[in-house]
C-alpha cells in the first residue's frame, strides 16, 4: 500500500475511542445496539466497557468499524 492509498483509507487516522463515540453521537446506544448486537451496547453501555470488549474481540471491532465506514460514506 502506498502511503496515498492509505490516507484514502476510511479508517486511516481514526482511532477505536474515535470511531465509537461518532457511531453513538449518530445512532446513540439503542440504535447502536440493534446494528450490532453486542451487550455491552444494550446492558449498561459506556465508552470504557465498550473499548474494553472491542479490543479483546476481533468479530465485533470489525462490525463497528463497518459500520463506521457505512456511516462516513467512504
């Protein structure tokens, strides 16, 4: 990959704290927790939990960043 390639990349430069708080500020958790059926999106949600499950979970980081990409339109 060439470094122009990934700048165009719609995940490049964004952190998973980044990522997360977009999705929420746009769908806010109850939304966010029907897209992606996680728990710590429908029971008690918080940032910190959040990060905690979707750095030690490869199936739902991907979901999320997903719908990330889904929601920048990129």
């Amino acid at each position: 990959m060439t470094n122009a390639s990934q700048s165009d990349h719609p995940l490049h430069g964004q952190t998973l704290e980044k990522i997360l708080l977009a999705l929420v500020d746009r769908y806010g958790w109850e939304e966010l927790g029907r897209r992606v059926d996680i728990r710590c999106f429908n029971i008690d949600p918080s940032i910190k939990s959040s990060l905690t499950f979707l750095r030690r979970t490869p199936w739902a980081r991907s979901q999320v960043e997903q719908l990330f990409v889904e929601m920048s339109g990129r």
